[in-house]
C-alpha cells in the first residue's frame, strides 16, 4: 500500500487552489460516501479566530478525564499531517490515525471521489468522517479549518453543541478586513435550536453573531453575562447560573488560557453529561496539552540556547495573537525579569506589522528567520524591515538554528535571556521537529 504522505502529496493536485470555500465538492463526496457526517457521536463544533484549538484540547482532556472517548479533528498540523486526526480510545487517551490506516481511508476516498476537483482540506475532512464514523466514541470534537459558513466541517447538521472563540482580523484574503464580517462567517456555524457558547468579543463581532443567532434561532450562551472565569489567588474561579467552580489554573500557560477553558466547561456543562463532573474538568485542566501555544522547550534547541536561558514556542500569527503572547511575556517579565528575544518568521498573507508591533518596548531584540515548509514567507530581510518599522532592533538570519547559535555567543551576563520562537504555526512545527518534541 501506499504510504499516507505519497497520497497526500498527490490529493493536493487534485483542485487548482488550496482554499476554495465551497460545501458543493464536499456535500457531493460525503453523500457519494454513504453521509458518514450523519453517523457520528455527539459533536461539539468549534469556530473563531483564535483559541479554537486549544479550546478544543481542554474539551478533549476532560472528556478523556471522565473516562469518555473522543474523536478529535484539527488543523493546520505541526509536523505530521496525523495530528489532525486522533481517534478515540475508551477508558484511555485517544491516538493519533496511524499511517496505514489513514492510507487506506484516503484510498477510498479518492476513489469515491472519482477525480472530480476538491479541495485538499475538504477530502481530507472527508476522510475523517469516514474514520470517526466506523469507529465508536462518545463524542466528536470538530474544528473548523477557516471561517465556518463555508468551512467543509459545516456539512454537520446538528451539533450537540456550537462555540465561536474570539473573532478577530486573520485570513484577509478569504474573510475580508472587516470585523463584522469575518463575524458573519465564524456565525455560519449556528444552528437552529443548537446552543452556542460565545467567547469574548469586540462589540461589532458580537452584534453580528447575536443577529445571526437570532434569525437562526439559535440560543447563546455568552462570555461576561451567561458564564465568566477569573483567576484568584492562584486558583481559577469559573461561574455560570449553576454556581461557582474553584480549579485549579490551566496547564497551558497565560491569562487567555483561563478564557478557553472557559468556553470548554461552559459546553460541557450546557450538554449536562452526569459523567463529566467538576472533578473531571479540574484533572482535565492539569493534563492538557497542545503543543505550540506557549510551550516552555527543553530539548535540542534549548541546548544550543545561552545556558540558564528561557525557550517558550508559540504558533500565533495575527494582530490579536500577538497582543496575548506579548501580554504573557510582559507577565512573565514582571514575575521574573529577563532580556526578552524574539526568534520571528511569518507568511506573506499575515498582517507582520501588526503582530510585531505588540512587542515594541517589550523586546529587546529580534532575530527573523525563513521556514523551509513554508511557500510563501516573508524572506529574511523583508521581516526585519517591517520589525525595523514598528521600532524593533532586528537581525535577519536564514533560519531558526542560526537565531538560537547567533543568541547563544552573545554575552547575557548573570541575566540569560528569555526566547520565544513565534509568528507562525509552520514555524512551530519546524522548532519542535528539529527539537526532536513532536505532538503525540
């Protein structure tokens, strides 16, 4: 058989654009398959601009805490094209698909599809359907790739449960540059009768959704009136009509993390399933991981760091993105002082100005890089002209290792640095495959 990456290599050719929001070519594929989107276990559907992931990793590991299974369906991948598909494991955490598996689900689906165009992402969703539905679990985690109205992942027809995280400027070229209507596309996942639990949003944001929840006829359950969480005296506070629950901090680091994990025990709770009791959600609040959100690395490249210094990764590549991580940073300087270095490289189609600028008067130093995975990123010297223009003193290097060898032989005294390697995810799947670390 094949293996799994020679398919994928070839599925990319089979649809000229690599994003086409459209439901026609997957609805055609999915119903050509047998509707396995009609045959799965209660779904929870995510959407936003960022957060989305690691919202869904809260869910999945108080799920998993409470001895549920899960399937689970993300994207984009770090390293492996695999970690979009995890499988549930009753009684245990779930897995990744393993390549002969996936191999074989993609066959069919190739097959089936008959060389018609389709957009890589929706046959590989596809695929996922066929894989979660031949396969039991109690529930399905689903995130949507980019949007949500036109998303592959909307052919669901009625989740158990919708969330929209917030909306914020990301994917121009797809979504537009205005706030509302970006909006409008994440509000394309409600569904009649389906309650929607809605993160934090900026006023425009959320007028849209709430006039789509409405004339959709989809109750709301919002962050700041129907549910809240705070953090208090190291612990985290979350509240809803049912009451207060006192838990521990997430595991993930920074302040917004307590907002996802929010969103997380406010769909849990809407859902109601007796199994998933507080004492799940607080074991899931210590055990979950999602790698590339201020991950703190050891490993090879810690090693070719300064000694004694700090290595954090983070995947976020938008305006709103970089204002959390840069917020953490600031945090974690104010707790314990250190120079702060950045290790930067981003894609052409995001908006570098505004997530650098974030760091201007926080940073005090950044190194831009290339990635080798990535067709189109800034080069080198055109990412360290636009950190020059927000007021960043910045050196342009060919790669990531180059950054951490160039940090490594400078003189840091008693004090060495603090290195957040950021601006894009392909980044961080490059820094954890090089780190030997990746997501299992």
């Amino acid at each position: 058989m094949e293996s799994s990456r020679v398919i994928l290599e070839r599925l990319l050719s089979l649809h000229p654009r690599k994003i086409d929001l459209s439901l026609g070519r997957i609805e055609r594929l999915l119903a050509a398959l047998g509707h396995p989107e009609r045959r799965l276990a209660p779904l929870v559907h995510v959407a936003g601009t960022n957060g989305k992931g690691s919202t869904v990793a809260f869910l999945r590991a108080m799920l998993e805490a409470a001895g549920l299974g899960a399937h689970v369906y993300t994207s984009p991948h770090l390293v492996r094209f695999h970690e979009r598909i995890r499988l549930a494991d009753r009684g245990g955490p779930g897995v990744l698909v393993t390549d002969d598996l996936l191999a074989e689900t993609l066959i069919r689906c190739e097959a089936v599809n008959a060389g018609e165009p389709i957009t890589f992402f929706e046959i590989t969703t596809a695929a996922a359907f066929e894989l979660f539905a031949a396969r039991p679990a109690d529930y399905v985690l689903l995130e949507v790739g980019l949007g949500g109205r036109l998303d592959a992942t909307n052919v669901v027809a009625r989740p158990a449960v919708s969330i929209v995280t917030s909306v914020s400027h990301d994917h121009a070229g797809f979504l537009g540059d205005e706030l509302a209507g970006i909006a409008f596309e994440k509000a394309g996942i409600l569904k009649s009768g389906v309650t929607a639990v809605i993160g934090r949003q900026a006023d425009e944001a959320m007028a849209v959704i709430e006039r789509e929840a409405a004339r959709r006829g989809a109750p709301l359950l919002v962050w700041g009136e129907d549910f809240m969480a705070h953090e208090e005296r190291g612990r985290m506070v979350y509240q809803d009509e049912r009451g207060l629950i006192d838990l521990p901090l997430p595991r993930l680091y920074g302040r917004h993390q307590i907002e996802n994990a929010a969103l997380a025990i406010a769909a849990l709770r809407r859902i109601a399933d007796p199994r998933v009791t507080d004492a799940a959600i607080e074991t899931g609040l210590a055990d979950v991981v999602w790698p590339g959100r201020l991950q703190r690395l050891t490993g090879k490249l810690a090693s070719i760091a300064p000694k004694g210094a700090e290595l954090w990764l983070d995947g976020g590549h938008n305006p709103d993105g970089g204002r959390v991580v840069a917020a953490t940073m600031a945090e974690l300087e104010e707790r314990v002082p250190r120079p702060l270095v950045l290790v930067v490289g981003m894609l052409t189609s995001k908006a570098a100005d505004g997530f650098l600028e974030n760091f201007e008067g926080l940073a005090t130093r950044v190194f831009t890089v290339g990635m080798a995975e990535a067709d189109a990123a800034y080069s080198p010297g055109e990412l360290a002209g636009i950190a020059r223009s927000v007021g960043l003193d910045t050196v342009p290097l060919p790669r990531l290792r180059d950054a951490l060898a160039a940090i490594a032989v400078e003189d840091w005294g008693d004090m060495p640095p603090r290195i957040l390697v950021c601006g894009s995810l392909y980044l961080a799947g490059e820094a954890l495959a090089e780190n030997g670390t990746p997501p299992e």
